[in-house]
RNA sequence: GUGCCUAUGGUGUAAUGGUCAGCACCGGGGCCUGUGGAGCCCCUAGUACCGGUUCGAAUCCGGUUAGGCACCCCA
C-alpha cells in the first residue's frame, strides 16, 4: 500500500507547521560549509604559510573579526567598493557601527599603532590567516566569507622590505608546487608624484570618447582608467601616460631597488605599468600574482605608507601581501596537486557481546595512553559487521575481544593480510600490538 | 548592484500537463553473536520555498532562496 503511505506521510507533514522551512535549512548566499573532505588541501595550505611565514622571521597576529567601521572607511578608503558597496556593517545596540572586516591590513595597523609596537625593535614581521567578509556577488573563486593569509612588514620603508614579501609570497606558491605564477609589479608612486600623474591622465582621458564608467573614473580615480575591460577604451591605453615615466626621483630609485633585489633573489616578475590596486591606501610598490590561465590574483599587495596616518596614527611605512586561501586551494583542485593524507593507520578493536563490549572501553583507553591510534565501532554488534569495518578502514591489525576472550583476559591479534591469528593474554596485548606495527 | 543559465532522496539521474515520481550509488538492517571489501533480501529518503494557471503541475507562469557564469570589483 505505498499510496496510503505517502498520503499519510504528507498529511502527517502537514499537521507539523512548527517544523521549519527548507528555507531556513539553507546557508546564506556566498557562505558555505567547509566539509572533512576538503580539509586536506586547506590544512596543507594553511600549514605550509604558518611555516613559511616563521621561517622568514613573522610572528602571528590575530584581530577581532569585528571592528569600527570607519577603521576601514578611513583606511582602506571611502571612495572604494570595499568599503562603498562591499561591507558587512551593523549596529550595536549602544549605536556603535562596526563592520566585519573586508581585510587584515587595516586591522593589524590598527593593533600596531594601538598597542605601541613601534616601541619594539622595527620592523614588526607579522602574519594573519582568518576570515574576512565582502558582500558581493559570488562567482567562481569569490566568497562572501573567505580566508586570508598575508604577511606584513611595518615599521620600515627600505625597499628590501618591498622585495621581501614578493619572494615570501613567491616562495608559497612554490612549496604548495603551483607552476607558471606571474608575478606583476608596478609603482604607483607618492604623494609628491602621484598627483600630477593623476591629472596628467585625467586630462589625456578627458579628450576622448570614452565609456560611461571611465567618465566616473576620471573624477574618482583616474588610475583605474587604465585598467578598464571596456572595448571602447583599449585603443586609447597605447598613447596613455605612463606613471613610472612620471615617479619623482624617491619612488624612482625606491622602485628600481625592488627590482633589483628581486633580481637577485632570481625571482621572475614582470611590469605592469597598468596595475593599480583598489584601496586607497597604496603607494609605491603593487604587485598581483596570478596562476596561468586564471582571471582573479592568488595574491596581491603592497606598500601602504600612508595608512597609518589615515586612521589616525604616526607616519609608519609598511608593506605587505594578502592571499585568498580558497582561490589556492581551487587551483590545486583543478591543477590535481596531490595532498597526500597521511591517516595514520589504525589497529582496529572488535567486540562480540555486552561484557566484551564494556571491557573493551577500557582496552581502547590502554591503547590511546599508550599513543597507538586505535579505531572501533561500538554501534556495530556482529563480528563480521565489524570485520568488514577492519577492512575497509584498512586496518593492518584486528583485535578480537570476544566473550571468551573478555572470560579468559585474552585478545585475538589477527594479522589482515595474511590471517593470521594469536592469542595473547591481554596484559601483553599493547606490547604485541606494538611490536607487530613496527 | 546589473544581466544570463540552473534547481527531482545525501550523491548521480529518469519521468508527451494525466496511474502510486522510476533507477543506481551511499547509508541502515538482515542472511551471519565467532571472522573480510563480494552476493542476495529488506528499509530509509526527494520534486528548494511561496503563490498562480489547470479537472489535473516535477513539468507552464510569477516571486523568493540558493548555486553557476559574466559585468563591476577583488583574494
């Protein structure tokens, strides 16, 4: 009768309004769940940038996911779409607005100026991996709650720091064995440069017949006018100014060092005279990295000079870079970079019957305290069920703890590939095991 | 924020607007309280949500939500 039963079923469902919607069963739009399988590869990422980055002398910084907002509007800038469009913001009940931070940089200059870093020896090396918020509209790669991982050197404005982050940042994408990474560099210059270049590019821009954002552009930063995707404009890109033909004598030679040290460091780069970035608070050197192939940057960064001042702190140059965890991880998906998983294999103990099967708890434990990974499923009653969970779990060792065994204080050490099987009195049991692992 | 595409058990899929929404995998149980990944049998579970058209909707229409893609922007 499976007609009375589905209309039963339905008519049942029906009398329960208070059970909730699927609706309310769903993750918000551009957040998700990170499932065990998916671990592997992120825990391999996350692992090889915490070594990294204490490798090259960083130490570990975390911030509050929340923060005032206006750190943000002041420090990455009011005129962004990170900020404009892009923010989680709310209100406490006492009416303080706070955001959930779209970025790290910002944050940890915070922290630093606020809790008197620049009192320690300079430059501070600090690192950050964690979750950060933007609401935009998710595609691929793009999250509304993402990972970043980035590494930042305040406290000194020697170009040797500029280098150092891009080999860093270089050399993570090396060890996680992610091949043909470009690296584009770029100056974007000063506050005693970068105006007149503005102008000088407004101006060239004004001239022309160019796209409707682009009108915007020019007004609201005209750096980006380089890099618009718009057909209508590509022509005009060709007889554009160039902004490292217009850095004053301090950025130039500031630029030609980075280059110089990246050199050395037999890092390959390549100029980007177009690369501008979209927070307000770059200066000098920018660079993006991308995989082969790949639209959207691995990892970005920069020199930030200024931001320190813009949210109200002493004049502290720094540089840094920020990578999106997700974004690696789908390259190596899609490249299959193999993360081997190294599951520690685990003897697996078996039980038949109550007596045993409460005895057993106490042979589990043995083992743990002892450090030999041990596995059981106390759901499972019969000894082939239990067997077959041995096996699939690929166990080297099955335990047999059955009722004549949990009578006679014995175990049944059987050997899973060959069949083998012994006895052993169970006080000697840990030791076996041991010594059978080796 | 804009535009286009998509939505059937946990997963992958089937169903000219018309019987009880079918199949496979996964999961649970059994054959099997004393020994292995197989086999056989049984079970669990679904038309994302809300509304409309219709005698009748998984199927057509509208909205919502989520996913994908592109723009914008970015990690």
């Amino acid at each position: 009768m499976p007609q009375a039963n589905n209309k039963e079923k339905r008519e049942t469902r029906g009398r329960q309004p208070e059970k909730p919607s699927v609706n309310n069963l769903q993750n918000p739009k551009g957040m998700r769940d990170i499932l065990p399988e998916e671990w592997s590869v992120l825990d391999k990422i996350m692992n090889t940038a915490r070594a990294l980055s204490e490798f090259y002398g960083f130490s570990r910084i975390e911030t509050p996911v929340l923060e005032y907002a206006d750190l943000f509007s002041r420090g990455v800038g009011l005129g962004t779409d990170i900020v404009e469009k892009e923010m989680y913001v709310l209100t406490t009940k006492g009416g303080d607005k706070l955001a959930l931070r779209p970025e790290y940089t910002a944050p940890v200059m915070r922290s630093y100026i606020q809790q008197g870093m620049s009192h320690l020896p300079q430059p501070r090396r600090l690192w950050y991996i964690g979750p950060v918020f933007r609401h935009e509209n998710p595609q691929a790669m793009r999250y509304r709650q993402f990972t970043q991982f980035g590494m930042e050197v305040l406290g000194n404005s020697d170009p040797i720091f500029d280098a150092e982050i891009i080999i860093a940042a270089y050399r993570l994408f090396e060890e996680l064995k992610i091949k043909n990474v470009t690296i584009e560099v770029n100056s974007i210059g000063c506050k005693t440069c970068q105006p007149a270049y503005r102008k000088k590019l407004a101006d060239y821009y004004r001239k022309l017949d160019i796209c409707e954002d682009c009108k915007i552009r020019i007004d609201q930063n005209p750096l980006r006018l380089l890099d618009c995707k718009n057909e209508k404009c590509q022509p005009y890109k060709q007889g554009a100014p160039v902004i490292l033909d217009n850095l004053c004598q301090n950025c130039r030679s500031h630029f030609r060092q980075v280059l110089e040290y990246l050199d050395e460091a037999k890092i390959p780069y390549v100029l980007n005279p177009r690369l501008v970035r979209g927070l307000d608070y770059y200066s000098r050197t920018v660079f993006e990295t991308f995989a082969e192939g790949e639209s959207s940057a691995l990892a970005s960064g920069g020199r930030y000079d200024y931001l320190a001042e813009m949210i109200g702190g002493r004049s502290t140059p720094a540089v840094g870079v920020a990578a999106g965890i997700e974004r690696i991880a789908e390259i190596m998906k899609s490249r299959g970079i193999a993360v081997q998983q190294k599951t520690k294999e685990k003897v697996f103990i078996i039980h038949v019957g109550d007596m045993s099967k409460k005895k057993s708890l106490s042979l589990i434990e043995e083992f743990r305290k002892s450090g030999v990974p041990v596995l059981s499923e106390p759901s499972k009653e019969s000894l082939s069920a239990q067997m077959e969970l041995a096996a699939k779990n690929n166990a080297p060792l099955a335990l047999i703890f059955g009722q004549k065994e949990s009578y006679e204080d014995n175990v049944i050490i059987r050997d899973m590939e060959s069949g083998v099987q012994e006895v052993v009195p169970i006080t000697k049991v840990v030791e076996e095991v041991k010594k059978r692992l080796r």
